[in-house]
C-alpha cells in the first residue's frame, strides 16, 4: 500500500537556503534579450556637511553642463539633467543598429538646514558635478525644556 504524505508549504520554506545567492539562481535569465542594451543612466550621489555649508557630488557622466538644471527652495534641493544618448553601428553604409535613449534624471531631497542660495557654487568636469551649498547665516536651533 502506498504512503500518504500531507504536503507542507512552510516545511518547504524552511528547507530554503536563506544564504544563497538569489543572483546565481537567476544567473542568465534574460540575457539572449539584454545581450547589448544599455541601462539608463541614473545619477549617484553623495551628500555631506562641513564648515557650515553642504557639499554634494553627483555623477551624471555624458551630459552637457548646459542640461543640468539645480533649484533650491529653502532646504530643499532638485538636481535634475537632459541625458541625449546616440549610438550607431555601421558596416560600410549599412547600418546594422542603432540606439538612442533621450531622457531625464532628477534627485530631490531635504536638507537639515535652510541654504543661502544667493552663495551657491556648482562646477561640472568629467561627468562630476560638485555644489558647495552654505547654510543660511543666523539660522540656530533653539532646545526648549519642558517644565
């Protein structure tokens, strides 16, 4: 006579490897379709404080510093850039493909302190964008006990 067996799902979970690497199971899937396609661009940065003032360092490679746009709404800053990306591939005077990606990247986020935006500076240089923010003078916080 045959064994019947109640099938448990969380036995089932138990049994996972929660170490494993969930990108080795994956490995490949996909690929025959991605095999040459470019990732849009996303911009990275890094945010920190020194001196009284803000510093920020956004990467944003292959734009031109006249598609950078930088706003600043008291302690809020928006970094925003028009990327234009061509890439064509010819043989002889065949063309065998071409890609183009036109878009935009922007980043927002708050800062602790309001920034005097009469006294920011922002340079671009190899696809490096560096902003120098002070903070706005006469600006302290007050701690207040409660009696």
């Amino acid at each position: 006579m045959a064994n019947i067996t109640r099938f448990d799902p969380f036995n089932e979970m138990a049994r996972f490897d929660p170490f494993m690497d969930m990108n080795a199971l994956f490995k490949g899937f996909g690929r025959p379709l991605m095999r040459d396609f470019e990732y849009e661009p996303q911009m990275k940065m890094d945010v920190s404080e020194a001196n009284g003032s803000y510093m920020v360092k956004a990467e944003i490679p292959g734009v031109n510093k006249n598609d950078i746009h930088i706003s600043i709404d008291g302690n809020v800053v928006s970094i925003s850039a028009e990327v234009k990306k061509e890439k064509e591939e010819k043989k002889g005077e065949k063309v065998l493909r071409s890609e183009r990606y036109f878009g935009k990247v922007s980043r927002s986020f708050t800062l602790a302190s309001e920034v005097d935006s009469d006294k920011v500076q922002a340079k671009y240089a190899d696809g490096l964008l560096e902003v120098t923010m002070p903070k706005k003078a006469g600006e302290h916080k007050k701690s207040i006990t409660v009696s």
